[in-house]
C-alpha cells in the first residue's frame, strides 16, 4: 500500500475521532471558546514538529505565489472550521460531519478544473454517491 493511502486512512480516522471529542467538548461553552482551545493545541504541536524536524529550514525556498495560497488556506480552513463548530454545538454531529464532508464534491471540481487531474467514471461515481449522501440527510 503506498504511503499516501495510509496517512489518508489515518487522516479519516482521527477527523472522526475529532468530530465526536469536540460535540462533547463544546458542552456549556461557545463553539468559538472551543475551536479556539483546539486551533491553539494544533499551532503548538505543528510549531513542536517543525521546530524539532528542523523543517523551518525551507522557508527560503517558498515563493511569495506559494505564501499567499497558504495563507489564503488558513484563511479558508479558519472560516470553515468557525462555521462547523458552530453547527456541531447545534446539530447532531452525525449529520454535520457527514455534510462538511461533502466538501469532497468541491474540492473534485476544483481539483479537475484548476488542477488538471483526471475525472475518472471511479471518481465521478463517489463523489456523485457522496453529493447524494449529503442530500439525503438535509433533505426534509
């Protein structure tokens, strides 16, 4: 199995764990107070891992392009991340994750249209199955 497969599978199996530690976490408090606490243990431990893997060494290497499309990420992920907190106190959290994850459809038409990645009859097919997923739940 290669490598990516298995950071991607881990990466499913801890955004679910995160989504279920953070319905309960957010009880009593505001979803802001909650993602705060959350965007701050992940700005130490990704600070730790690029202090300690010496990773800070390429920052001479990244473009002013390749600043901006990160910093426009973190903008993005930040509004992303406010209004999921904000649906996860409210809502069940089956539901929200299962819609946020949705996003797949999005991130499918960007990838094809601005990074030229194949649309493959396998790829339109799941993320067709995930669209009618997300349909299903919010459908009244």
């Amino acid at each position: 199995m290669e490598t990516w497969i298995i950071y991607a599978i881990l990466s499913m199996i801890f955004a679910g764990l995160t989504s279920v530690l953070a319905k309960y976490g957010l009880q009593n408090i505001n979803p802001d107070l909650g993602l705060g606490i959350r965007t701050t243990t992940i700005f130490f431990i990704i600070t730790a891992i690029n202090l300690i893997g010496s990773k800070y060494k390429d920052i001479p290497l990244l473009t002013g392009k390749q600043t901006l499309l990160l910093v426009v990420s973190g903008i993005t992920t930040t509004v992303s991340w406010l209004f999921y907190y904000r649906a996860m106190k409210d809502g069940p959290v089956s539901y929200v994750a299962a819609i946020d994850k949705a996003s797949i459809v999005i991130t499918l038409v960007l990838s094809f249209v601005l990074l030229k990645e194949p649309a493959t009859p396998k790829i339109l097919i799941g993320g067709g199955l995930i669209f009618i997923g997300m349909i299903v739940l919010v459908w009244k």
